[in-house]
C-alpha cells in the first residue's frame, strides 16, 4: 500500500542495534536532553530516536554491507549464556582485519577474557583486553641499525629502531589493535627490542607479545547482552573508494526514507545518518573526509551523519539547528 509504515525493527541487526544505542547516549551527552532508540515504531526510517514527542528519523549503514564476522554468531551465543542474568549492553569490538577463533580451545579462551573484561563496566565505560599474539622476528644482516616492519606496528619502526645494532624485519601482522596508552606500547617495543638483541643473523624467533582489542558497556541497556562488532577479516575500512561508495550510498537512502517518510505523513523533527565501522581507533577513520570532498547536494538534505567504531561516536557532520532548541 502507497504511503503505508512499517517497522523499523525486523530490518535492525544487532550491530545496527549497537550504534543506535551508542548515537542515542551520545546525543544524550552531548545535548543534556534524554534520547531513546525506537526499533518497535512504524516508520519509512530504518530505526526512530524519540525525546518526548520528538522524533528523529534514522538511516542505518554498516561500512562493510552488514554481514557478521566468521564465526561472531558462535562467539555471541556463548557470550550471552555467561551474561544471561545481566540487564545490561555491552560489545566486543573486533578490529579490522581481526579473526574470531572457529574452534577451541581458542573459542572458549575469548569467551573466557571476554566475558571478565565486561565485568564491572560502568555505562558507557571502555576497556582494552589483552590476547596473546606471536609476531615473526628475523635477523637480516649485522650490518645496519634499522628494523623493517609490516603490520599495525610500521609507524613504530622508528622507536623499534633504537639502540639495536644491525637489520631485521618485524612481521607485526598478525596483531591487529595497538593499544591506546603509550605505556602499553612501549612494554611491547621493549620486548622486541630485547628479542632483537638476542638473535643471530638469518635466525627468526617468535615475539610473545599483545594484541589489544576493545570492549565497552554501551550508554543504553540495549541491545540486552553481548554483541560482536566487526566485519570480516578481509575488509579494509582504510579504501577510500569503498569508504566513499558506501557512504553515498547510505546517504542516497536516508534521502529515499525521508521522502517515503513525507509521501506517508510521517513528521520527524531531523534526520541522521549512521554509519557504523570496524576501525583500530576512530581517529583512522576517513569518512569524514570522504564526505568533505563530495558535493553539498549528496547530503544537503540530512541534518546529522555519525560514525560508530572503537567503542566510541564522532560526529561527521553537524546539524544547523536543534529543533528543540529553535523551540524555546
């Protein structure tokens, strides 16, 4: 029927579900007004974000097209028989390139770190957990006093570099996450730096170090339990093609829902985009710059586009107005 709702919430994943909750409690922040999402309400929009007789439409993109990461579904389903009791939200956000163990004892092992790196988490509160990862250290030569690197740590080479007498290569790929503290860091230079001294050229040794993913309680108590975050290993949220085809693409959405939304007399106060990626840190995202080099017709018509990664929200672009400020 030509104009007629239907609810947002049969076409919400649990990951869409994680970054409405996340936008809701950051709007809530950041404007000291109560927001809430609405899953359950008739709407041309993917999901509705309500403060009191408010409403805002959403349009909910995922960078990657959606599908869960291999092997996250089994992880959750553990995940939430150990949170069964809890009321609250919470996330495992996988990082880019990040791979979930598809047998055990690995399994059980994240599920065990997981499950403790939840425990005692305050709204809104993040944590970093610290799985054992082995990195590939191999003396090249005597001579120099440099290390090469690949992987997550090659803007590091540099630090890594210092004091060691002679050249070696460092493949750091099977890390994922650097951790956010510079003390963490540098624990793990130290190591590598003390491995190197310790090889003979044309020998290569296992480095014994941490990959530090990212845990969080969302603001909300919703979605209930465990959600993993993440894409497939083999997605890269640092293309820019693909980073600007998605986005346009979701902004071409949020225009068709909003017209469906008037075509249907449905009255929303403002308009959002969300965008939810897997990232190391959302200071790597580039969708901000993305939407920067497009013209201002591709998103003239939204007021709000927001990303979701690392356990965090950044704005990309910021509404003109308030309506609920205008209505004072």
């Amino acid at each position: 029927m030509p104009g007629a709702l239907e609810s947002g919430a049969p076409t919400a994943s649990r990951q869409q579900h994680v970054a409405l909750s996340m936008l809701a409690g950051w709007m809530s922040e950041r404007w000291f007004r109560t927001f809430r999402p609405r899953l359950d309400e008739p709407t041309a929009f993917d999901a509705l974000i309500a403060r009191r007789d408010a409403r805002i439409g959403v349009t909910l993109g995922l960078l990657w097209g959606g599908d869960p990461a291999p092997n996250a579904p089994e992880l959750e389903s553990q995940l939430n028989a150990d949170l069964e009791d809890d009321p609250a939200a919470y996330a495992l956000w996988v990082p880019p390139g990040g791979e979930l163990p598809d047998g055990e004892p690995g399994l059980s092992s994240l599920r065990l770190t997981t499950t403790r790196g939840f425990g005692g988490l305050e709204p809104a509160q993040r944590r970093e957990l610290r799985l054992p990862v082995t990195l590939a250290l191999a003396k090249v030569d005597d001579e120099g006093f440099y290390v090469s690197v690949t992987g997550p740590l090659a803007a590091e080479w540099t630090t890594i570099s210092e004091g060691i007498v002679g050249s070696y290569h460092l493949d750091a790929r099977a890390m994922r996450r650097m951790p956010e503290e510079r003390a963490e860091l540098d624990i793990v230079l130290t190591r590598i730096r003390d491995l190197a001294g310790a090889l003979n050229v044309e020998e290569v040794a296992p480095a014994e170090v941490h990959d530090y993913w990212l845990v969080s309680r969302l603001p909300l108590d919703e979605p209930q339990g465990a959600t993993v975050f993440g894409a497939a290993p083999d997605f890269d949220p640092s293309d820019g093609a693909t980073v600007r085809r998605e986005l346009r693409r979701q902004l071409r959405r949020g225009d068709e829902q909003r017209e469906a939304a008037r075509a249907a007399g449905e009255e929303v106060e403002m308009t959002a985009v969300l965008i939810g990626a897997p990232l190391q840190h959302i200071g790597e995202e580039i969708v901000t710059a993305s939407l920067r080099g497009m013209s201002p017709t591709a998103y003239g018509g939204t007021d709000l586009v927001a990303l979701v990664a690392d356990g965090s929200v950044r704005q990309v672009l910021q509404p003109r107005a308030l309506p609920w400020e205008t209505q004072r």
